[in-house]
C-alpha cells in the first residue's frame, strides 16, 4: 500500500456481526483497497451476537488504513443451511466522511472499526463503530455461493445440512427460535433497516427534573448517545429504536430508565403511523410522572396521538446505584440494560 497517500489513513479495525438468532459462520472476508491490498475479517466461531455489536477483532501492530473500497466477503447462514457471498463496491466518500470526524470535546476520532453484519439471505449490512456510536454506511445483497464443504471445512465429514444443524444447536437461543418460529419472514431485515422521519422527546413531571443523557439503540445495528447539552432533537431519518436509555436528575439524586420495545408492537404502530409516507414527521414522546415509576410513550404529530403501550414494553429503572422500580413483564438477564 506504498502508492496510496498516507493522508488519506485512519486508524480503524475490521469485525464481522450476525444476529444472535441467525448465526453465521464466516468463509472468508476482506475489506479491500484500491491497489486490492486487503485488511482480513477475523473470524469467530460462529458469529452470533445484538445486531450491530463487533464480535470479533484483530489487534494488529498497525491498524491506520485507507478507505476500503471494496468488500468481499462469503458466509454459511446456519439456520438456512446456505453459503452466501457479496462482492460489491462500498460507498468509499461516505465511509471517509465518517472515519474523519472528531469528537469535540477530546479530539479523538468518532469511529474506530468498520463492521460487516452478515444476515439471513444473503444481505450484508456496513456499519461504522465508535464508543457510544455506530452507523449504518451500506446495507447489500449478495448471492447464493457454490462453495463446497471440503474447501469449508476440510477436516469435516458432515455435509453442509449436517454441519449446519450440530452447529445451530450449539446456539442456544438460536436453536430455540428456530424450534419455536423457523426461518425468519424475508422482509424481516429490510424492516429493521428501514428509516423514519422522526425525533425523540423525554418529558418530566416534575419540574425540578433536568435530562442528562439518551442513548438510543435501533433495529437497523445504529446506536446513538447523546448529552442534554448537545441534543437538540430534530426530525432525521431513522431505524425503530429498540431500546432507549435515558438519564435525569432532580439535582439531588441520579436516574437512569432503561426501556425495551416490543418489536411486533413498535413495527406495528411505526408502520401504521407512517405508512408509505417514511418521510412525514413523527415526534416519539416519553413522559414520566413525578415519581419516575409511570411512564408514557406515544407517537405524535400535530392532533394526531397514537400511543404505544407501555405494556408491550419492558423497563427498568435505577435511583442512583439502586432500583426503583421495573416493569411487571421485566425479564432480561442480570445487567442486560446496560449492553
């Protein structure tokens, strides 16, 4: 990579993601340059993990790196028994845009790792991550691949339908689903994906509350956070949020409140609010009562008010270092609010 100028280098690293319920295992996978010099995506056994979130990564003695231009990449989608490849150009300005910029207040670069999500039917999805954030950069369609077991897994005497089920099997969770549901419906990640016209809310009761914090996780792998001091929500196209952190304070004592959407009740009311229309504004709209244990979600726009009922969600709440309340439904692992 002698020819390429050493200006346009960032320091970032490559990791691959499949969803926690459909794993994958990855053939192989590069970002490549320009002159086709290539940073490898280093593999785990299998990829399974939140939508978005790194699971695998190469500490390397040098990690500053052009724009990738290109990615090549080919997985087994385990719950399809399928080989799937992309080999595709990447959106190098958009990519470069992202790696340059800063964070006001240290300096530091925003993003750190270029990430290849790969997902059932052989859609790919690009993200770019940093502490606190991560962005989708390209979301795209591959093909079915010829790939045979012995250049898979030369030491394996299974066929791919054989290793495909002792593999899934070893995925709990994702055994389960797929016992329970089966394959998943084929627009199920084209609805995750999906953007709206939307900005978020949070308002208190209570007077004397001031908001500190968001953090906002979305169905699309995105992840935002936010300070009160720099958020100034406005309408932006965005994925359905998923989980939603919040952090207030009363000047005497801190708050955090975690909530968790249910995905078939948010896709429902998204979907009916904005119908074929992504681009009209809708204001989600948090309310909390002085207490800080009841609380209001509903999508608005002018008179129209639609709420999403806080039964269908999951949340929990924490008064300084201690709980102050939870839903009644509340079922996530120890700590799982924080992930």
């Amino acid at each position: 990579m002698n020819n390429i100028d050493k200006n346009n280098r960032f320091e970032w690293y490559a990791s691959g993601n499949a969803p926690l319920l459909f794993p994958t295992e990855l053939v192989m996978g590069n970002f490549l340059f320009e002159d086709l010099s290539k940073v490898n995506i280093p593999e785990s056994m299998p990829f399974a993990n939140p939508w978005g979130k790194a699971v695998s990564m190469h500490l390397l003695p040098d990690n500053s790196h052009p724009v990738p231009k290109y990615i090549l990449i080919a997985w087994l989608s385990i719950v399809e028994s399928k080989f799937y490849m992309v080999a595709d150009e990447l959106p190098q300005e958009k990519i470069k845009a992202l790696l340059a910029e800063k964070n006001e207040e240290t300096n530091e670069p925003k993003y750190n790792m270029l990430i290849a999500g790969m997902a059932p039917y052989g859609k790919l999805a690009i993200w770019l991550s940093g502490s606190g954030i991560t962005t989708e950069a390209a979301w795209l369609q591959g093909k079915e691949a010829p790939v045979e077991m012995k250049d898979f897994a030369p030491k394996s005497k299974l066929s791919k339908e054989e290793y495909a089920r002792q593999t899934l099997a070893e995925c709990k969770e994702a055994y389960q689903n797929f016992k329970e549901n089966g394959l998943p419906d084929p627009m199920l990640f084209e609805q995750y994906m999906q953007k709206f016209n939307y900005k978020i809310t949070p308002k208190f009761e209570n007077e004397t509350t001031f908001f500190k914090a968001i953090e906002i996780n979305y169905y699309n792998g995105e992840l935002n956070t936010v300070e009160t001091k720099k958020y100034d929500p406005d309408y932006v196209m965005q994925a359905k949020p998923s989980k939603i952190v919040l952090k207030w304070s009363d000047y005497r004592r801190n708050y955090t409140g975690c909530f968790f959407a249910d995905e078939k009740k948010i896709t429902e009311i998204f979907h009916n609010y904005f119908g074929d229309d992504t681009q009209k504004e809708g204001n989600l709209i948090i309310e909390a009562d002085a207490s800080y244990k009841k609380f209001q979600f509903s999508l608005q726009s002018g008179n129209v008010s639609v709420e999403i009922p806080i039964e269908t969600m999951q949340y929990i709440v924490f008064k300084n270092k201690f709980e102050l309340c939870r839903s009644k439904n509340y079922n996530k692992s120890k700590g799982e609010w924080r992930s």
